[in-house]
C-alpha cells in the first residue's frame, strides 16, 4: 500500500460529524494492510474494529452491527460476500464498500447486490473509501485509478477467475471461455502479467 493511506488526514468529507455513528469495521486477511488501514480511518474520525477473516467479522457483526464495513472479498477462510449479506441483513442502514484486488464486473454486481455501496480496487487509499463510504449522493463513477490494471493482467485475472470456478478443471474452463484447451494451459503456465 502506498503513503496516500496517510495523507491529509483532517480532510472534510462534509457528511462527516460528530452526530453519526462512526463504528467502521475492516476485514481483511492481509495484517499489514488492516493495521495501516485501521491507522488511516482513525485519524479520520472512525472507531474502528477489524477482523482477519469471515469467522471473526460474523462474530463482531453479531455482537455489534457496525454503521460502515470494509470488506475485503476474499480472505483465508472464505468469502467476504458472506460478510457483507450478514451485516446488510442485521443492519439495513450500514454502508459496506467492498475491497479487492480481484475485481470484476460480475463481483462488483454481486456485491451490490448483497449490500455493498461501493466496489474498489485494491490498491485504494483512505480518502477514496472514506469519500465511499460516507458519501450517499457522491459521483457514481470513482476518478480513473493512477495505475490501473492492464489489459492483459484483466485478461489473466478473468481467466484465473473461471478457472477457479471450474475446480481448476482445464478442459471445462476451455470450453467456458471458448478457447482451445492447449492456449488455456500455456496461460495457465504462465505468471500473472504486470498491473
């Protein structure tokens, strides 16, 4: 993650004040990543709680339905979706921006679907979730991203996707995405393009 997590931390976000609930729960499996986040969102005015998987933020959402989540979509003991339909359900009002780096439009619907306001990219910095998060009438396009993914890296990602979703069947993925089963395998093979 980049310094722009730090960077103007007294920053007005307008909605922002001391009448509302400012309870923020993130969810993450990545430590690093939740501590610099969870450092970020407190100097921005939000009691935090954070959680390093499913298990643990169905405990803290059960015990307590925060006003706002940061969800990463997947973590090591399993899905954030889940997460995110949990806390949608027990608190209708909560605002839930899901995180990842594995982005897709198919995710992105689902999410909003189950609940979620907002879908970012990682890596996002801490004025792009807050200005997520708290902002109910905000653009509903996001600025362009500073270094967004490749073509090819989209390409390998939605691949990878499929593939998992077939069981890492290669012969069903080839057949899903309409390509010959040798190409799909020499992708397979190869590593993950740059972003």
């Amino acid at each position: 993650m980049h310094d722009a997590m730090m960077a103007d931390p007294k920053m007005d976000f307008g909605t922002m004040n001391s009448e509302l609930e400012m309870t923020l729960l993130i969810v993450d499996d990545d430590r690093p990543l939740r501590v610099r986040m969870a450092r970020a969102m407190e100097q921005r005015g939000f009691d935090v709680r954070a959680a390093e998987g499913v298990e643990e933020a169905m405990a803290m959402v059960a015990a307590s339905p925060p006003a706002y989540a940061l969800v990463d979509l997947r973590l090591e003991d399993g899905n954030g979706m889940k997460v995110v339909e949990t806390l949608a359900e027990a608190r209708p009002d909560a605002r839930i921006v899901m995180l990842t780096g594995y982005g897709n439009i198919a995710n992105a619907v689902t999410a909003i679907k189950a609940g979620a306001v907002d879908y970012l990219p990682k890596p996002a910095d801490a004025d792009q979730i807050v200005q997520a998060l708290l902002n109910s009438d905000a653009d509903p396009l996001p600025p362009p991203p500073e270094d967004p993914m490749s073509a090819d890296r989209v390409r390998w990602e939605h691949i990878q996707r499929v593939y998992e979703q077939c069981g890492r069947n290669v012969s069903e993925t080839a057949r899903r995405l309409k390509m010959h089963r040798r190409t799909l395998q020499r992708i397979l093979n190869k590593h993950a393009p740059h972003a």
